[in-house]
C-alpha cells in the first residue's frame, strides 16, 4: 500500500495531530502524528510494504477513507472513475439561460463598458424563443428524468427582460411538477433592478436564491460597477436588498483586483452593520477575469483572439464578467499576490460572521457536466455561461440543427482535459484544471489550466483549524 497522491496533509503541532483530506473521496481525519507518518512509510521492493500488527487499526482506517492505496495506477483509475460519474450524474438537470445579453452598468473591466450603443445590438431573448427553449427543456426533462430542474437566470442584465424570466419559471413549473421534478430558480443580477415583486412572483415557482454584486466599499463600488451615465449603484443596490432580504436567500459576491482588494474589509464592516446581515446566506469575493496582454508563448502568456477583419474580439462579449472564475497562470505576477488576495477575504468575511465557502472546490465546473446546459438570448447553447458572448463557441441549438461549426465546438468541448497538464496534484478530483473562460481568456487555450493550487491549499489549512477548534 502507498499514500494516495490525492492526499492533503495539515499539521497541528500544538496538539500533535495531523488533518488529513483525500480530496477524492472527500474523506477528513484528525489523527495523531504517529498515524499519519504511517503515510510516509518506505515501499519495499514490491512496492508494498507491511505495517505490523500494532498499526493493523490505524492502517485499515487509512485504507477504508481512501488515505492509503494499491498504486498510483489504482489512483489514476479511481480518478477516471470519479470524473466520468460527475459528468454522467443525471441527479440535476442544470440550465443557465440568458433572458438578454443588455445591460444597464459600465463596469470598467467588462466588454459591455466599452460601447454607449452596446445595447441596441445585445441579444434578447424573445417570448417566441422562450417558448422553444421551454419545450427543449421539456425534452430534456422527459429524458433525462432528473431529481432537480435547477433554472439559472443570468446576463447580461437579466432582469431587462423580466417577462421571458416569468414565462419560463412559470412553464417549467409546470412541466417540472408534472414528472415528479422539483424546479429550483437562482437570479444572478446586479441589483438594480431587483424588486420584492420580482421575488414573490417567483418564490412559488421555485425562487431560492438571488446572488448580488458588491464590488468593495461605496467608492470603490461606484468606481467599478456605475451605470452607463457614470452615476453610482451602490445606494440603490443595498435599498433593494433590504428590500428582499427575508423573502429569498441573498447572496453577495464580488470581483476584485490588486487596486480595490483593499477596499473590501469596508465592505464587510458596512454589511455587518445592515439590518439584514444575519439573511445574508453568503458571502463570497474572487478576483477579476481581465484582457490579456498581447500574445506570448503559450502556457506562458496569452494570445489575443481576432475576428475575420482583424479587429480583437475581447473576453465574455455580451456575457457578465461574473460567470468566469478566477484566472490564472504561473507566468502571472499578480496570479500569487491575487490568491493571497482571495485567502485573506476569505478569513475576513468568516471574521465577520458571515457564511463563505471554504475555499476548497467542491467539484469541477459545469462545463464538464453532460446535464448541465447554457443557452443563450437566440436559443444557441454553449457548454458554459461564460462562452456565451462568443458565438464560435456554440456546441448546439435549441431547434437541434446541424451546423459544422457548432457540432466542431462541441467536439472541443468534449476533449477538454486540462488536468492532464496537473501531473500529480492533490486538487484534481476538485478543481479538473481549473475555469477553462479564464484559460481560454489568459491564454487562448482552453486546455492550458488555470492553478489556484496555492489558494487551495490556504483554504485546507483553514479548515483543518476550525475543524480542530471544533473538536
């Protein structure tokens, strides 16, 4: 037997006792630091070795939780097994649909900013193609047969078009109850627009959750997120979450960068001290998906994509820049500095009281899940949200056509594997390589990872000490 490479190993010397977390089989134990050097043992020349009676308890709890394997070969099949389960899992059937590629902001890192006249071309969805997009789902519903219809609104600003939302909440309801299905409904928005009429007309359709975007304090906020005409959100944004706030789950997140990081403990000062801080069901900040500098090597720096005329085509075109994950890349000076960043927030919003992530990613991402779809305002469907504003990344349609283009990104899509590029790190069960937007944003490659590794295990060690806290 041998340690597993999927292992994460934390030491606590004040107590002698080691946390252990196997990232695959997402098994966690505290355990003495003589149990634990039970995983550093020597290999004989079989590659096994004996652990003797005396230890015949501690190694079969090692074993059972997955801390102790056969081979590394056992833990690259048992990896291979793993992501072939999430991909194939039919519990949920998870749709992101995005009601309109408009918005009313300018934030300054978004494409959206960059053109006054944006939202006279923008996409929106129609009521004709939310009917059709009803009935793929539909389709979809019957064959698949899910535990969960999970709708996720997003944008663009989705909230500019509330009356498809309506129509497709209410007839998915339906659709959904009908086969036994419970339908659950997120709003991801920037808040504006939010209303407690918007909330109760969808709360008996399945409303849970509404995630908002705060991005720093008050003056940091306006800076990053004004309306079109330069005038602050903040104000208007918080009004309407104490509007809210108890008749839905209230999620705030945030995008930061190395200027307005330091803007955020502000923020957490001035939401403890809200009214409806305790409704708060979390709270979650991560740095910002930015243009690339101009190209360089691969793996290294990035590449500037360009259209036909040779004009560059810039990141999430139409797509809100929240639907991309943290980037990344070890050429990056500021990728570090960002995941420290990211870390000290974190501990900053749990010091606050407030619920967060733990910082360890729960799974891969959506693009690597066959029951998870985006569908775009023309009913063009892409294998993330964050994909969307590029059209050359349609996998599908709604009306099942078949078109060259569309079927050649979806066979991209399907080849993806950047962890392949991760050699033997802990975090692949979890994190599969990371967000391919911001690969594909950082460096033209959806198959280049993006490492967060060092965040990750900045987020283990803050587990490991409120778990020992805890017991």
């Amino acid at each position: 037997m041998q340690s597993s490479i999927f292992n994460v190993r934390v030491p606590l010397p004040a107590r002698d006792e080691v946390f252990l977390m196997n990232t695959i089989t997402d098994a966690q134990l505290l355990v003495s630091s003589d149990v634990a050097a039970l995983l550093d043992r020597e290999l004989d020349r079989d590659g096994m070795w004996t652990a003797g009676a005396d230890n015949r308890e501690a190694i079969d709890l090692l074993t059972e939780n997955g801390f102790l394997v056969p081979s590394r070969e056992h833990d690259r099949r048992t990896l291979d097994a793993h992501l072939a389960r999430v991909k194939s899992d039919a519990t949920e059937l998870h749709i992101t649909l995005l009601t309109t590629l408009q918005c009313n902001f300018a934030c300054d890192y978004c494409f959206q900013g960059d053109h006054g006249d944006y939202n006279k071309f923008a996409d929106k969805m129609t009521l004709e193609t939310a009917e059709r997009v009803a009935a793929w789902i539909e389709r979809e519903l019957a064959r698949v047969r899910p535990q969960y219809l999970t709708l996720m609104f997003f944008g663009g600003e989705p909230l500019l078009n509330v009356p498809v939302m309506y129509y497709l909440a209410e007839r998915l309801w339906q659709s959904a109850r009908e086969l036994g299905v419970e339908q659950r409904i997120s709003i991801i928005t920037n808040g504006l627009l939010l209303s407690a009429e918007i909330v109760d007309r969808l709360v008996p359709f399945g409303l849970k959750g509404v995630k908002i975007t705060l991005d720093g304090d008050r003056d940091m906020h306006n800076k990053m997120r004004p309306l079109r005409g330069g005038q602050g959100t903040f104000d208007r944004i918080v009004e309407n979450v104490r509007a809210v706030a108890g008749r839905v789950g209230i999620a705030i997140g945030g995008n930061f960068d190395e200027q307005s990081a330091g803007s955020y403990p502000a923020l957490l000062d001035f939401l403890k001290a809200q009214s409806f801080a305790d409704k708060l069901v979390k709270v979650n900040f991560k740095p910002i998906v930015r243009a690339p500098e101009p190209a360089k090597p691969k793996g290294m720096l990035p590449l500037i994509p360009v259209s036909a005329n040779g004009v560059p085509l810039k990141p999430l075109n139409g797509t809100c820049m929240t639907s991309a994950g943290a980037g990344g890349a070890s050429g990056c000076d500021s990728c570090n500095v960002l995941d420290d960043q990211m870390s000290l927030l974190r501990e900053e919003t749990k010091r606050h009281g407030f619920p967060t992530p733990d910082g360890v990613p729960k799974g891969p991402c959506h693009v690597h899940l066959q029951h998870a779809h985006t569908i775009g305002p023309d009913g063009s469907m892409y294998a993330c949200p964050g994909s969307t504003g590029e059209k050359s990344l349609s996998t599908g349609h709604i009306d099942d056509r078949s078109e060259p283009w569309r079927e050649s990104a979806r066979e991209r899509f399907l080849r993806l594997s950047p962890w392949k590029e991760c050699g033997d790190c802990a975090f692949i069960p979890t994190c599969a390589g990371g967000c391919v937007v911001a690969s594909h944003t950082t460096f033209g490659d959806m198959n280049t990872p993006t490492c967060h590794k060092r965040t990750f295990e900045s987020a283990v060690i803050a587990l490991a000490q409120d778990v020992a806290s805890a017991s």
